[in-house]
C-alpha cells in the first residue's frame, strides 16, 4: 500500500473543529485527480537593476557593493555595461556569440552546447530603456580566475544570461481530490516535464515538495496521523533589500545607479541597519527622523515629489518638455519647501530632544581644536566624529574603525591635535588632521583623506616623508610606512587595501632621503634587533629597496591582494607591474630624487 503525503493539502470545510480528529481516522479514498499542463516562463534578459542590485541566494551581496563588483567585471572585460535599465536585446543583437564563449566551461558546457545545437529561444520582449544593452557575459571565466565575489556575481549573470536563451520549464499542475471519513479534502502539487531554463538556474526550479506521488482514482491510502495546526497572525517582517529596490522601482525612485547608493547612503547614516537575510531594519535615529520630516512637511517623506521629477527628466528624454521650465519648476518647488522646512525647524528638535541627547552633551573628550584649544568630543556612533562645543563645529572622521589620540602631536597647519585611525591589528592605520580631512589645504587632497595622502613638504607625518613608492596593485596609490606599526612593521597603500607585513620586531624603520637605482622606490633604513637580525655577523643596521634588496625581499609578506611585486613572484605566475616599473600610460612618470617633484609626478 502507496502513501499520500501533501502538506499543502486544504479541507473543503475550511476551518476545521477540534473534534474532527476523531472523525477523520480511518481510511482516505482517493475520488479523482486533474492534471493541467502549465509553463514557467524563462527569466528576461539580464540585468535590470532590481536583478543585479539585490542578487537571489546565488550572489548574496549587498545591492551597492554588487554594483562595485560589476563595474570591476566591466573593466576587466568580463561582462557587458553594468549600469543599464534596458532589458530588452536589439533584434540585431548577436546572442550566440557570448553563448559559444561558454561552450567549453567546465560547469554549464553541456548545457550551453545544447542550446546551440538545438538551437536557442529568443528572449521576450522587456523594457528598453534607450542606454545600453541587458548587461551580458562577454567572456568565460573560471573561479580559480575570479574567485570569491566577483565570481559568485560574474556566476550568476552568465547563468541568467543562459537561461534567457533557454526554453520554458515545463510542468504538469495536478489537483488530488480525496475523502476521509465524510470529509473532503484536496491537494495540488507540480510535476516537471522539461526543467528548460531552470537546468543552468536552479533556484528557479520547482521545488521537490511540491511533487505528487503517481496514484489513480479509486486508490485508498492509510491515515498515518491527523494533526490540526492552530496558528496566529504575526506583522510584517523588515523590508529585504530587494523588496525595497521594488518599491523604489514602482514609485519611480531612483535609477540603476543611484538605487544602491540610496540604500548604502541610508545604511551609512545608520538610518537603518542590515540585519540577516539583509533585512533593513529602522534604528530610532531614522524613525524620528521620519517622523520629524512628516510633521513639518508629508512630502518630504513620501515618494511623489521625486517620482513626479522622475517623470518630468523622462519627458525631457522623449523631448516632451522644455528641460528650462521642468528645471525652473523643480528648484522654486525645492526652495519653496526648504525655506518652510527651516522655519518650522523647532518641530524637529522636539521629536529629536525626546530620543536624543544633544551633541554637545555626548561623546567622550579626545582631542584639542586648534581654534580653541579646548578638548573636543568624539561621538562615536556611527557616523563618528568629533565635535568642539565651544567653537560649534563638527569634523567627520573615517568611518569602520577605531580613532584613539596620536601622541598628542599637532597638524603644523592648524594646530589641531593628530588622532589615529585603525582597522584592526592587521589592516591599515594612519594619522589624519581632524581640520585638514575637513577642509584640505592643497589642491590635490580629497575631502577624508589622512597624512599619507597630505603633501605637506616638511610634516614628518605626510606623503613626502613616509612615501616609499608607487603600489603593486592599483595605478594611483602610493605605499606609505605606517610608523605607529612597530615592531610588528607595516607598509600600506594609500589608496587601496594592499598592505605589506615586514621587518618584524626591528627597532626602528626609517624611509631614507635617498632612492633606489634599478627601480626609483625611496630607500629604507631599518635598525634590526641584535637578537633576530637577518644581516650576517653581527651587523644590525641596513639600508636597501623594499622591492629589489634581496635582504629585503625574503622580509615583505604582502597582505590582502591578488598579486604581488614582481622581484618577488616565483617562475609561471602572471604578471604584473610593480614600483620597479614605469606606470602604464605614463611613459614619464618616475620617482625623482627631489620629493616635491615626486609628489607633483604622483598627483599632478
């Protein structure tokens, strides 16, 4: 005798009584069964901007930092344009060539071989935008060559841009009907005729418990056990990010690529925090603050002054409207709402007083302001920074790491005490101005940088005398010494998060004045421990290139990159540029023995 298990099964009678368990033990006889032959269609062109910003459990990454990861794969050559609203492909759009390129992956070959020979379905018609193409694979890749994030989202698009191409899954919706005792009851479940494009997407498969066993009418089954489930209604869960790219997407918010800066922005801000399953939770700080913007103006908070704009730069788009007068439009209704937001300002501090302190009265003294010379206070929820109640002013600092104070020295700008920024034991670590992050005093600073990127000619703290060279990994950074690091020493890149582990328990690291002959890099001058010096006999002082001394070279462990300089790769490893070579595209770039022209050859 067959069993018949279907959790999804529903009472005729709708909700059931308690005594109906004694009813229904017996037998169920089986009266009939239907079978519906269905279709599931295949996904659309990849990608519209909800698809790559918020992947499905194959990416799992936020819908900003997905977005970065597409753009890498763009410039590498590895996808198509990510930054598209269209989903539709041209007519005249080749779509067996990047299939072919996948011919001979060692993962979906046989797949993608089939389709070519059997030949491939044209994508339905999607969305076209007037950008670019529906963002597509352009060339194989392994995950040995991606690997990590860039594969799983590289994976993901390839499978997608496959399963366009690929035939609908086909199923068969069956409905069981069946008694127990007087009662009647009934079952629906699925069967899979051809799996189609849910083969190269599984995900999108139909699920195994929503199969039916074969049975015909007139077979009787054995109760195994009656339960009757007795549940309550609970409230809605947090908006997934996701859900949220939807709804911005429905009410005209936002575009493919501001939609995840929005929601990195709000994240940021700590408005909301990201909880698993990247559920956004609201924190108190952007609950009042909504509440606030409600009261004083609804339409601040609500979606249908940015959707109407959107509409509006649409129009213009399809030149139905003068961009001058949707522009004039625009800025009076803005201006118009921020001069009422300000004088009803008192409504917002209202709400803000019940939940928060005021900022004077948080946060722990730090450092002293170079104004004042009062002790300023560090905030440290997020976003961090220090703030002087004295002169009321607020200078930001970097954000994800700790900031405690640099020995009490001061900027020889300003006066402002130094203060130290660390993400950890082993990351990166620099000393920042609290005023010159602010507000930067050369031209070539950026808003938030620190005294590795400040090109004060003459402060022992900046670029011009900590620099030692270009990075091994990205085309503007420069490897800085980090010299709170000992004796654990570090050398790090300003720009990116290439950092480089060396000389460990010396006694001091110094970058010399002097430069290296064969690759240009500043010279290091580093006083070994008597105990553990590498230098033979009983030598204990060196100087020489972090890149080309073969002393050196055996002492830099470099950390958190994909490749490293190329005096110290191995034989059959891919190549790359170091500080030994001339930069790509840059035929005259060098580093002079004179270190402001070094700094202008940088940054100039």
């Amino acid at each position: 005798m067959c069993g018949l298990c279907c959790p999804s099964g529903t009472w005729a009678e709708g909700v059931a009584q308690a005594e109906c368990e004694r009813v229904l033990y017996g037998c169920q006889h089986l009266e009939g069964d239907r079978g519906v032959p269905a279709l599931l269609g295949e996904p659309g062109a990849p990608c519209p901007p909800r698809t790559l910003s918020a992947p499905p459990p194959p990416a799992g990454m936020g819908p900003q930092h997905a977005m970065q990861t597409a753009e890498r794969l763009y410039t590498q050559g590895y996808i198509s344009y990510p930054r598209t609203e269209t989903t539709h492909y041209p007519e005249s759009f080749d779509l067996k060539g990047p299939l072919r390129q996948q011919a001979n992956h060692p993962y979906w070959a046989d797949t993608v071989k089939q389709l070519l020979a059997e030949g491939i379905n044209r994508p339905r018609k999607g969305h076209d935008a007037g950008d670019h193409p529906p963002i597509t694979p352009m060339r194989s890749a392994t995950e040995a060559e991606l690997g990590g994030e860039a594969w799983r989202l590289y994976e993901y698009i390839t499978r997608h841009f496959i399963a366009t191409v690929s035939h609908d899954c086909r199923y068969l919706q069956s409905t069981i009907s069946f008694r127990i005792g007087p009662e009647r009851f009934t079952c629906t479940g699925k069967t899979v005729i051809s799996p189609g494009f849910t083969e190269i997407m599984p995900w999108q498969s139909v699920p195994l418990e929503e199969s039916l066993p074969t049975c015909q009418k007139g077979d009787t089954f054995a109760v195994g056990e009656v339960k009757m489930l007795e549940k309550q209604t609970s409230p809605p869960d947090y908006l997934t990010e996701a859900e949220l790219i939807t709804l911005m997407e429905k009410h005209g918010i936002g575009t493919d690529a501001s939609i995840p800066v929005h929601i990195n922005n709000i994240c940021q801000r700590n408005y909301v925090v990201v909880e698993s399953g990247r559920r956004l939770k609201p924190t108190n700080l952007g609950i009042v603050l909504v509440h606030g913007y409600y009261k004083i103006d609804a339409e601040l908070v609500l979606p249908t002054i940015r959707s109407a704009v959107e509409k509006q730069l649409n129009l213009i788009a399809q030149g139905k409207a003068d961009y001058r007068q949707v522009l004039g439009h625009t800025l009076d209704i803005f201006k118009r709402k921020f001069h009422y937001f300000v004088d009803s300002i008192a409504g917002m501090d209202e709400l803000m007083e019940v939940s928060f302190s005021p900022l004077a009265a948080t946060g722990k003294p730090l450092s002293r302001c170079g104004k004042c010379h009062r002790f300023m206070k560090y905030i440290q929820a997020k976003p961090s920074r220090l703030h002087c109640s004295h002169c009321d002013e607020t200078y930001t600092l970097p954000q994800n790491g700790t900031i405690k104070l640099y020995k009490e020295l001061r900027c020889p700008l300003d006066d402002f005490e130094l203060v130290l920024w660390s993400s950890g034991s082993r990351g990166k670590s620099y000393p920042l101005c609290p005023y010159c992050s602010n507000h930067p005093p050369f031209r070539d600073m950026k808003k938030g940088t620190g005294c590795n990127e400040c090109t004060h000619p003459t402060c022992q703290h900046s670029l011009n005398m900590l620099g030692i060279g270009q990075c091994v990994e990205c085309e503007s950074g420069v490897l800085v010494l980090d010299p709170t690091s000992g004796p654990k020493w570090r050398v790090a890149c300003n720009r990116c998060n290439v950092v480089a582990h060396c000389f460990e328990n010396a006694h001091r690291v110094r970058v010399s004045s002097d430069t290296c002959s064969t690759c240009e890099a500043a010279l290091l001058d580093v006083d070994f421990n008597k105990a553990k010096s590498p230098l033979p006999g009983d030598a204990t002082q060196h100087i020489g290139c972090v890149f080309c001394d073969p002393i050196f070279q055996e002492l830099v462990e470099l950390k958190h990159a994909a490749s490293c300089h190329p005096m110290h790769r191995g034989p059959g490893r891919r190549q790359g540029r170091g500080r030994g070579r001339r930069p790509a595209g840059k035929p005259g770039a060098r580093r002079p023995k004179d270190k402001m022209s070094a700094l202008a050859a940088y940054f100039v």
